[in-house]
C-alpha cells in the first residue's frame, strides 16, 4: 500500500489538523510531496504540523528539499483556490492527488437554523470541494492522471439530527464524486470518497460525553475511530493499488452501520 513515489505530489485542504494532518502524513510516508491546505491556524501550529509530517517520511531530514509544505487559503473563495492550485502545480510539479477535506459544522435542528449557518457549511464543505476538484481536474486531464478523495462523512449518507447542513453538503459529495468519476475516467483520474463515523479531532473533542459514549456503544468496535485510521484508506484510494477503482463511498465507521 505504502507504494514508493518520489515525484507524486498531493495537496490536501484542511491539512494541518485532526483527520487532514493525519491524511497529509499518510501521503508523505508514501513518499509524495505534500501541500497541506489551511485557513485559521496558527503560524505557529502550522510549522510543527509540516515538522510532524517530515517526520513521517521513510527519510525524516530537515525539509530543505521543500518536500512538506503549507498553503493558507480559504476553501470557498474562488479566487483563492485558483491561487493555491497554481502555487501548488508550480512548487509541486503539478498535482497528482487532491484530498477535499477541509469541513466544518455549524450544528442546530433544522427548525431553529440560520439560513447563514446552513450557507457557510455548503460553502466550505461542498462549493469548496468544487472549486478545489475543478481545479485539480483542469490540471489532471493535462496530466492524463489523478486521483481526488473527498472526505464526507456518515452523516451524508444516512442524516443525523442537528446536522441538516452538514448532511446536505456531505451527501453532495458523493453525487459529485459519482460524476466526476465519469466526467474524468477517460483521462485516466478516479474520484472517491470516504465516509468516516465519529472520530477522535477538534471538531468533535466538544460534543457531550454521553454522546460520544452513545456513538461508541453504537459501533461493532465499540470505540471511536482514529484519525490514522481514515488516513490510511484514503492512502490506499491514492495509491496505485486502487486504480481500478472510482466513484465509490468507502465507510469508515467501525461498523456502526452493522
Ligand atoms: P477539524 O475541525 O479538526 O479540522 C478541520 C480542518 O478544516 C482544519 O484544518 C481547518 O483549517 C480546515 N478548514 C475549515 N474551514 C476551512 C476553509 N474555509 N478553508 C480551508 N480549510 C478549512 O476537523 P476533522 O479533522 O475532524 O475533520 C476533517 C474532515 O473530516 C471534515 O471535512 C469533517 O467534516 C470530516 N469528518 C470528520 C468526522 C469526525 O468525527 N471528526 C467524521 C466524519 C467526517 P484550520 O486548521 O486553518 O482551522
């Protein structure tokens, strides 16, 4: 799975924190080069995520090869993302895989929810995958290769209540991914998403202890996931033993569905 690619590069969004930091260091241990997108963190925080990801490479060295490295850019701005992408393909000698993983929740039952909480969360988790997968594909289909993973979630594929936001823009993710899957097979990228349940990251260390334990007990596992956990599939999607596979949903929830 670990398949050695020197020259790949990736650029995964929402890359220097919980399931993104873990995807980026994933990516980096298969040997690619590894922009990891961010928004809101800190200068500070963002250097000790790209010294964390170096130092999951086979050849842990200080990064003077620029082999690690982060783009601040805020997933729901068009012009933005261009601007990544571009910095992206020009530092990275184009792009290779694009992880869509930048996600956000602005919870509340649909009846006492803002219009704005339920725009902003399409905007980052669903637009910005968009805009993100439109420009990685203009690239790829020069490239006749590349690989776009987007990280949903179970709550796209089976609702969950207070998140009818969250739930739409996940689930939108995976129509996209099913017709980008066939928008771009001929030029040989694959498009997939994974799933995960309730994994252990800032964005849920503040839901209730009871709720946490309630998913738990909900599990075959009987535990929450890990971020590595996702990681590690999502390393598989981008790895060449997945090529055969496209616009497939992959579950990742310790068998909560069960
Ligand atoms: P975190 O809250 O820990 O991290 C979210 C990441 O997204 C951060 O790196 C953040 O950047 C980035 N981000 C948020 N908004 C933007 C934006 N507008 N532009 C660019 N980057 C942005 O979340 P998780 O690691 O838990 O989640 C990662 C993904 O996995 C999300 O899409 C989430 O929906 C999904 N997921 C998570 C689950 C879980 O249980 N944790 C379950 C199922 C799916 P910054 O660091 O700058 O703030």
């Amino acid at each position: 799975m670990d398949t050695p690619s020197t020259t790949r590069t990736a650029l995964v969004t929402g890359g220097v924190r919980g399931i993104g930091l873990a995807i980026s260091a994933a990516l980096a241990r298969m040997g690619m080069q590894v922009a990891m997108n961010y928004t809101n963190s800190s200068e500070e925080k963002v250097a000790a995520a790209v010294e964390h990801v170096n130092c999951h490479r086979a050849d842990p060295r200080p990064d003077r090869d620029g082999r690690t490295w982060a783009v601040r850019c805020d997933v729901a701005d068009e012009q933005q993302v261009k601007s990544m992408i571009d910095e992206v393909v020009q530092r990275g000698d184009g792009l290779d895989v694009l992880v869509a993983n930048a996600g956000i929740i602005r919870d509340n039952l649909s009846a006492f929810m803002d219009l704005a909480d339920f725009k902003t969360v399409l905007d980052v988790n669903l637009v910005g995958a968009f805009l993100c997968a439109r420009e990685a594909a203009r690239v790829m289909m020069r490239q006749r290769r590349g690989r776009i993973i987007f990280v949903s979630s179970i709550s796209g594929l089976d609702g969950n209540a207070g998140q009818a936001n969250y739930a739409a823009s996940k689930a939108g993710l995976v129509g996209m991914a099913k017709t980008l899957a066939k928008e771009l097979g001929q030029r040989g990228i694959t498009v997939n998403v994974v799933a995960p349940g309730l994994i252990d990251t800032d964005m849920t260390a503040a839901l209730p202890a009871e709720l946490r334990e309630r998913y738990s007990a909900a599990t075959s596992l009987r535990r929450l996931g890990r971020p590595e956990e996702v990681a590690a599939a999502v390393a598989f999607l981008a790895s060449d033993a997945a090529s055969y596979i496209t616009g497939q949903t992959l579950r990742i929830d310790g068998g909560l569905c069960l």
